[in-house]
C-alpha cells in the first residue's frame, strides 16, 4: 500500500488509476498552489481547450471555517492552474438548499463564488433528464453540464455523514443532481444501502477525471454539517475517487469495506477499497480518535447492526426548542414528509414514517436537530463515539 514510488518504476500491477497522493497543506495560496502543481505533474491531463467542470462541495451557506465546503483557497488555485493551461473553466455545485439564487448565496458566503470569478455558473440551471440503469432509481435529473464537459475534477471536502457515514469524492457527485429532485432520489433508495446504491450509479453515470480532496480542515462527529472541524492538515489526490476514498477513510482510521457505498463500488469494478490494491506515496498515519457520526456503531457489534439492522436501529431526528428559530426548513427538505411543523409549534418527525436521511438534520442551519434513539443512546452513554 505504501512508500511504492510514482514513476512507473515499481509496482508495475498497479494501474495508474489506483494511485493516491497525500500531500502537507495548508490554506495559504502560495502553499496550495505548489500542492495543485504537484497533483498535475502526477496525475497530467490535456487541458488545452477543453472545458472542464470544477465540482467543489457547497452544501450550503458556511463560511470556510466552518469546515462544511470546500476550502476557497484550493478552488482558486485549481482555477488558476487550469485557466494557465488553456482550459475554459466552469465552478458549480447544486447546493442541498433549494430555491432561486439559493447556489450563488451559498457559494458567496463559502467563498467559492470569490474563488471562481467568472468561471462561477449556476449548476442547477440546465436540468436534463438522465436514464440510470439502476436497481433503485430509473433517472435523474441531472445538471447538463456534467454530461458536455470535456473534463470533471471532484473537488471535495473530508467529512463525516449521518447516512453515509462518510463523504469524500463518490459522495460529491450526489451533486450532478440537481434541486429538489436529490429529495426524490432520498425517498425513492429509502434505506442507507438502497441509497449507497443509488449513490454508486449517479457516480457511475460520469466518474470525475481528477479528484482533489479537501482534507486541511475536516469534520469529524455529526456531519456534514453538524459536526465539528478537525485539523487533518492533508490535501489527496487520485483519478479513481473510489480508491481515492478509501485512502481518506483510513487516514481517518476507518475501514473503508464500513462505508456502505465505497463496498458497492469496489463490488462493481469501480475502483479498489483494498489498501493493498492502492499504491500511496507515503505512509498512511491515521488521525487519533477521528470522531465518526453517531449512526456509525463501532466494532464488530456495529459492524452487524449497521449493515444488517441499520433501518430498524437508526436514530430517530429530535429538535431541540431551545435552539430552533422555527424556519421550516428542516420541514420543507424532508423527503417524505415525515417532519412537520403545527402553527407556532416545533417541527416534528413522525418516527414510522422517517426514512432516515438525516436531510433535517443536514440542512438545519441552526444545528437544532439532534438524532436520537435506543441503541445509540446506549453508544454515547459509555462514551464510545
Ligand atoms: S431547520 Fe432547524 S431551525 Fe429551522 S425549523 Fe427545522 S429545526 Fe428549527
Ligand atoms: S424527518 Fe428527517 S431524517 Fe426523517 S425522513 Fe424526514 S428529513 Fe429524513
């Protein structure tokens, strides 16, 4: 897994799919922008010309510190270094709140929109309807620029996820999807296996050509937006974001065969999750104690209960009056209706009809949704988490 050189020299079984770099970095422009021209001395691609779709993660309106986006820093230094390579540079994200002028907010208050001068388009304005040949779902809609450009790089952040325990470069792609139809897709893979799955093929239907990962601050806890930073201090790079992922897991001292969709992927062919399939040009020092989200059980008791018993274990979201402004958002980004909110009451979530997706939670600005429930209230009383 580790310490091979990247020169073609050694290992010669190992595609150059399967290779990640891990670099120091930091959010200083100098130091980020010799970062991104190391990823292009490794992994090169023909720019020129060509137009190139830089997808960082904008899930909402955070400012960078806050860990929740991608940092401005790395977006503007990849802007930079494709702009001098002759390429006509887009930057966009459907961020998870819907509604006009909602991706420019969130992109401004992120620093992305900064980041990206002109080179900002709004991805959630030219939908097309995209077939999936999947088990779950049978289309998306689809942001058209996904599908015309010539190149994609995946620009995400390290985080945490209530419902994928985990989101780094696969996941990012969930934001190909444009607007409320990420809602449909919520009701439509109802289970987190079911939605892994649905997360495998919207991937499948444009795997990026490059990803850069974002992993100077983390978050670690409750994400993806309710957890807290972690300073992680790396930055990875790969053109398989699903090897690409498992190397950022076991940074974060996880095994990535725990993180449902990186299992589905590797049983498609899509990339390796096996660290001794992955060639990495330093040893991986896991980050101490990296606090994954209190859906995630540990050990091998979590091992069954996640995989086996997940929807019926789940935690149930509970909002919490004293920090709740009441704007409703939580209520109106709920997928099947199960949260609610009576006139001058708090919302609700009707236990038998949530599917677990934690968009609620996910989407609370004011991080007043708390998950709770039997089996993880017996995990965080003893202070495994
Ligand atoms: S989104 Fe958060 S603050 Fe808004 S109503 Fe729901 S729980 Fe309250
Ligand atoms: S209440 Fe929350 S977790 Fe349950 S289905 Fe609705 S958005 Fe998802």
């Amino acid at each position: 897994m580790v310490g091979l050189p990247m020169d073609g020299t050694k290992g010669a079984r190992v595609k150059t799919q399967d290779r990640v770099l891990i670099m120091d970095a930091a959010y200083e422009a100098e130091v980020m922008a010799d970062v991104v021209d190391r990823v292009f001395d490794t992994f090169p691609l023909d720019l020129a010309g060509k137009n190139v779709l830089v997808k960082p993660n904008i899930l909402s309106g955070y400012a960078p510190e806050k860990a929740v986006t991608t940092h401005p820093v790395l977006v503007s230094a990849v802007v930079e270094k494709l702009r001098g390579a002759g390429a006509r540079v887009m930057v966009g994200d459907n961020p998870g709140l819907h509604g006009y002028g909602r991706s420019e907010k969130a992109a401004r208050i992120a620093g992305i929109l900064q980041a990206a001068g002109d080179s900002f388009i709004n991805l959630g304005g030219r939908p097309v309807r995209h077939t999936v040949s999947s088990r779950v779902i049978d289309h998306v809609m689809i942001a058209s620029e996904v599908l015309s450009a010539d190149l994609v790089i995946n620009l995400p952040k390290l985080k945490t996820h209530g419902l994928t325990y985990f989101t780094g470069a696969v996941k990012n792609t969930f934001g190909y999807v444009v607007g409320g139809d990420k809602m449909r897709v919520h009701a439509d893979a109802p289970t987190p296996v079911k939605f892994a799955e649905a997360l495998v093929d919207i991937f499948s239907i444009r795997p990026p050509d490059l990803t850069i990962m974002d992993a100077v601050l983390a978050m670690e806890g409750n994400g993806p937006s309710s957890g807290a930073p972690r300073f992680v201090g790396k930055v990875l790079a790969g053109t398989n974001a699903v090897s690409l992922d498992a190397a950022a897991v076991t940074l974060v001292g996880k095994k990535p065969a725990r993180i449902p969709h990186l299992r589905i992927a590797a049983q498609k062919g899509l990339g390796p999750i096996d660290m001794a399939d992955i060639e990495i040009n330093t040893p991986i020092v896991p980050v101490a104690g990296f606090k994954m989200p209190v859906t995630f059980l540990p050990g091998i008791m979590g091992v069954v209960l996640n995989r086996i018993l997940s929807r019926r274990m789940n935690c149930t979201p509970e909002v919490v009056e004293a920090v709740c402004k009441q704007c409703g958002i939580c209520v109106s980004h709920c997928p099947v209706n199960a949260m609610t909110m009576a006139e001058g009451e708090f919302p609700r979530a009707d236990a038998a009809a949530c599917i677990h997706c934690y968009c609620c939670q996910e989407m609370c600005p004011e991080h007043a949704i708390e998950l709770t429930g039997r089996v993880m209230s017996f995990f965080r009383r003893r202070n495994i988490h």
